[in-house]
C-alpha cells in the first residue's frame, strides 16, 4: 500500500492493471465516435476512464483525470490519468494513442505507465530505477544539433528553425516517450493552448528515468496538478539539443 513519499512496487502494479483493464474494456468497443456532435469528448475516453479509474481508486490512490476530474484528493498518492491520450487518433483508427497514468507523492512523479494497445508499446518508470520498454532498459539518442534531429511536435512551428526532419503523430505522450527510447531526437509543444499534466506527466518519468532531458520551455514547473496549469513541453536527447530546441520555441511565443 502507498503511504506519505513513497510509492511501492504495488503501486507500478496497480497502474499497470489499470491500463490492462483499458485495453479489456475497449477491446469491444464498437462506438469511437464523439459523445455529442462538436464536442471534445469521445465515447472511448469515457469507457477508458472508468476502468482506469475503478482500479486506481479499489487500490487506495487518488485521481486526477482528464475526463473526470479530481477523485480523493486526500489520498497520500495522486494517479495523474489520460484514459485515452490521442483520442481524434484512436477515433479513425489511427493506433498512435495511449493510455497515460503518474503515481505522484509527495516527493513529484514516482511511478508511470505509457501504454499503447495498438503497438503493443507498454513503456514504465519508477523513480531512481530507470525506463522501459515491454521490460527492456531504454536510452534516448545523442544528437546534440538541431540540423541533425528528427523532432516531433504538437502544432506547428511559424517557421523552420533548422530541423533535419519533423514528425506531427498527434499524442504527446507516446511522442515524448519515443525521445525517451530514441525514436524521436526531440519534442516540442507548438500548440496554442499548450499541454494539461494528464498529457505529459507519466512521459516526463520515462523521459527523465531513461535520460532524456524535459522542460517548460518559459521555465515553468512541469510536476502541476490543476487542469488549468498547462505547460509548453519541450524534450530532447541531449542537454545542448533540448536548448536549442527551448530556443526556438521562445522566438516562436
């Protein structure tokens, strides 16, 4: 069980069974269509957070989600949740989208599961313990010039700042954990809105575990828990690539 500043080995347990009871309850779903025309909220996001959260809260944690809100708040342990991360994606079929999941203590991020049913990609971190990929230890790239990166984005540049390549996949959490792993050489939110912590936190762990590098491009406190605190997420491989990459994400404000 969790208390104050410390997340067990339970803890990773119960995240990886509710992203196991995600793919379980959409492994039917035959509507992944919107809850009501023009809005923002698809039927499978619906479907995902309960089975997420009836896991999260059965094992004592608190949680955060996207699509419900805040449940027991008082809870020691917080689980940051994005049911569905990429839902326009997972909507037509697209299978770039996960389930996003950040047991928070007292002491920031302490465990994460990044789980994408299409690819069969399940990336976990544990604080001080390393990253993995489906169990194998990852490492980010070493490139450290923009003209020699492919970086991936959410938005849109106003203008090329000097990248090798650019990918624009549609969920940022997968897209930070491919840095992570070195699918990706870099991130960076472009968006007008920027990211919510249920878009990024679990990927912030797997970035940082496996040593990849992660800031708020104006120098913001990543670890937030209000869905109003929203972040332009910037992550690189290398530290002299993720500040050329901060660079042009200011020049771009």
């Amino acid at each position: 069980m969790c208390q104050l500043g410390l997340v067990t080995a339970d803890t990773l347990a119960t995240l990886n069974a509710a992203a196991d009871a995600v793919q379980a309850a959409l492994a039917g779903q035959e509507d992944w269509g919107l809850t009501e025309p023009g809005g923002g909220t698809y039927q499978h996001d619906i479907v995902a957070d309960s089975a997420a959260s009836a896991v999260l809260e059965e094992a004592g944690l608190g949680v955060f989600s996207e699509e419900s809100g805040l449940h027991h708040p008082e809870r020691s342990v917080l689980v940051v949740l994005d049911p569905v991360d990429g839902s326009t994606n997972a909507s037509r079929g697209i299978p770039w989208w996960a389930t996003s999941l950040c047991a928070l203590d007292s002491g920031g991020p302490a465990a994460a599961v990044v789980d994408s049913p299409r690819t069969g990609q399940r990336f976990e971190a544990v604080r001080g313990e390393g990253a993995t990929l489906n169990g194998c230890t990852i490492a980010p790239n070493d490139v450290g010039a923009v003209s020699l990166s492919v970086v991936g984005f959410n938005g849109y540049p106003r203008s090329h700042f000097g990248w090798a390549q650019f990918r624009a996949f549609g969920a940022a959490s997968l897209d930070l954990c491919a840095v992570a792993c070195g699918v990706l050489d870099g991130f960076v939110d472009f968006s007008p809105h920027a990211l919510a912590p249920w878009d990024y936190l679990g990927a912030l762990l797997v970035c940082e575990e496996a040593g990849a590098v992660v800031e708020d491009a104006f120098g913001r406190d990543l670890v937030v828990r209000g869905p109003g605190q929203r972040r332009a997420v910037v992550a690189a491989c290398t530290h002299a690539l993720l500040q050329d990459l901060v660079a042009a994400r200011r020049r771009q404000s």
